[in-house]
C-alpha cells in the first residue's frame, strides 16, 4: 500500500510539473493528457503485478497445504487436514 502512495505521489508530481512547465493552453492541455495516459498505465501495471502476486501466494499456499496433507496422510495421522 505504500508503495502504491509513493507511486501516485510521484504520478502526480509529474502531471503537476509537466503542467505547470508547458508554455501555452495547447501545450498545457497535450502535457495534462500525456500525464494522464502515464498515470493511468502505471496504475494498470501496479495492478496487474498485484494480481500476479496474489495468484503466485495462493498457488504457494496450495501447495504447502497439499505437502501437509500428503505428510500427514504418510504419517497415517487421525486428522488428515491442515
């Protein structure tokens, strides 16, 4: 999450000073919009790789699941569940 914060506020720091340096309305405006595309490809991407690790954390813990049952079912355990 923090890194998220770090990442908009510097998102936005770049839309404010690409803004802010253009010279007339026009250039102003194509810089905002080119700012926005950025913005919005950045938050896309910071997505995308959250999904992944949410994905490869659950795939992990699946698997530690099915290593206790396999182990417990080996060790003929009474309750085969972990």
């Amino acid at each position: 999450m923090m890194k998220h914060q770090k990442l908009t506020g510097l998102v936005s720091a770049l839309i404010l000073a690409v803004t802010l340096g253009a010279c007339s309305e026009a250039d102003r405006d194509e810089a905002k919009d080119t700012a926005e595309e950025w913005s919005d490809s950045v938050k896309d991407k910071a997505e995308e790789m959250g999904d992944k690790v949410k994905d490869a954390s659950n795939d992990a813990m699946n698997k530690v699941e099915d290593w206790c049952e396999d182990a417990k079912e080996k060790a003929d355990a009474k309750d085969k569940d972990c």
